[in-house]
C-alpha cells in the first residue's frame, strides 16, 4: 500500500461509512478518528455470514453489493472503506462500478513490508481466501519481485480476535499453532518484516509481536487506510448542523455473540447503542442493527 501524506485534520470532513465482516475494520475507525476528528463514520460489520474468507468469490461480491446497498442509502457517505482484505481483493473493483461514491479498500502490505526487508523475506499473516487468490501473487510481482513471500492463511485468527475484541484473553495456543503455519515454513526463519492481511489481526498486533518466535517488524495497514480516506475528503464541503445532527451508527446484520461486551467495546469508537431494523437483501428477511 502506498503511503499517503498525512491529512489536515482541521480542513477534513465528510461522513465515512467503513465496512467489514466483524470488528476488524474498526481499527481503521480508530485510525481515522485520530488523524480526522470531524469525519463522521458509520460502521457496518456483516457478521451474519462471518468470515468472508470462507465464502466462495460469487456470494461474497452478491453479499457486499446488498449489504452495502442497503447501508449506502441510511449513511450516504462521501467515501466508503472495504476494511477487509477479502472483500477488498474480491469485491472492490464491482462495487466501484456499481456504487458513484468513491472507495478505499485495504490490500496486503507487500510493497511496505519489500521496502523495509533486509534479508529479502516477507512474511503474510492473512485469511486462507486473501493467500489463495493470484491477487497476492500479482502484488509481490509488482512491488517485491526480488523477495520471496512466505503467506499463511490463519482461519483461527479473526475468531480469536473476536473473542478478544470482547475482553477475552487470547489463545497463545491456537495463536502460536496459526504462527508456527507461518514462520515452520522453509525458508522462514530469514522472515523480517511481516504484514497483516486482514484488519481482524490488528486487535491481536501485541500477542502476535510477543509470540514471534524472534524480533521482526510487524505492519499494520490500519493507519495508512486511514490516511488515504481523509485525503479523499480534504477539502470537501464542511458539514452543515443538520449533517451534524445524524448521529453516527455502528450496524451488525445479526444479532452478536455476547452483545453486552460488544457493546461496551464499540462504545470506545463513538457507538453507544444499537437498535434492531428490518431490511430485505435478495429476497431473504434479514435484520440490520443501527444505531
């Protein structure tokens, strides 16, 4: 991901509706909250069919283009943010061509991790679905054609990162089992630099560091996610008192495991409570929660 010049918070507002599969994404609301205090974000984790990762490519792009249909027409945001690697890599260019809002969408840090790598060995910590798919391939031949890329896909990260999210404390074991897929792989003990291929991975950074089997760099593209949307809405139209008025929203398209700890979290990002609202994606009743 190319770094983005650090915006002007003072001059930066606009409504940003950032959207995941769970609570990965926030950790680019938290980002952006620093960097752009005026930005308004609304939240959508489409956690009914989490994680995108195990979804095949056609139900995936059908299931993003409803959900964000939906949320596009309550929030209508001056940029919306794919703050999942899977549905950035599957989904992104379709909802482009589909939706007349801008999009920011988040990739595999390769050419960051192939600029800091002294030995030439990058490492990717991502879901099975990101590391399987020739999207990644493409990047490191792009921007790391001289590094060799080392990718584990991790299916019991996010779930962990859920629980943690919450309060739990995390499983070193199962954490250490997704490491071991990472760095037990030839060649991986030269990896120097690893990258985070999925936002999920953000709540995790400090048991991830801690249980390395070395010292390494670690990235988080969180940040520059962050910069790139406020640089999308510098110098946009300033928001009136009524823009002011509508209050922020964080909505979940079903009900969330241990609802009260969530709840308790989000509240940190700006969301204090959720109210049940019924919405019809193709055909099938579902039920959105909004603020």
């Amino acid at each position: 991901m190319t770094e983005a010049a650090a915006p002007d918070a003072e001059t930066t507002t606009g409504r940003v509706l950032a959207f995941d599969s769970g609570i990965g994404g926030l950790s680019i609301v938290g980002a952006l909250r620093a960097q752009a205090p005026n930005v308004r974000i609304d939240y959508v984790a489409d956690n009914a069919v989490f994680p995108y990762g195990e979804l095949a490519d056609d139900v995936l792009i059908a299931r993003v283009e409803a959900v964000l249909e939906a949320a596009i027409a309550r929030s209508r945001p001056d940029v919306v943010v794919i703050a999942c690697n899977t549905a950035s890599t599957v989904a992104l260019a379709a909802m482009r061509e589909r939706f007349a809002v801008p999009f920011v969408g988040c990739v595999p840090p390769i050419k960051w991790a192939a600029s800091l790598s002294q030995t030439r060995t990058i490492g990717l910590l991502a879901t099975r679905a990101t590391v399987r798919r020739p999207y990644l391939r493409d990047l490191q031949e792009r921007f790391a054609a001289d590094c060799t890329l080392l990718a584990h896909g991790a299916r019991g990260l996010a779930d962990i990162a859920e629980r943690v999210f919450r309060g739990h404390e995390p499983d070193e074991t199962a954490i250490r089992h997704e490491l071991e897929g990472l760095f037990g792989q030839p060649g991986g003990d030269r990896i120097d630099v690893v990258g985070i291929g999925c936002t999920h991975y953000s709540v995790l950074l400090p048991t991830l560091q801690g249980l390395s089997p070395r010292a390494m760099t670690w990235l988080d593209p969180a940040g520059a996610v962050a910069r790139q949307t406020a640089n999308l809405l510098k110098g946009g139209d300033v928001l009136t008192d009524a823009d002011l008025a509508v209050p922020e929203r964080a909505w979940v398209t079903a009900l969330p495991s241990e609802p009260h700890l969530l709840t308790r979290k989000i509240a940190a990002y700006g969301y204090p409570d959720t109210t049940l609202m019924p919405i019809k994606l193709h055909s099938v009743q579902e039920h959105l929660w909004i603020t």
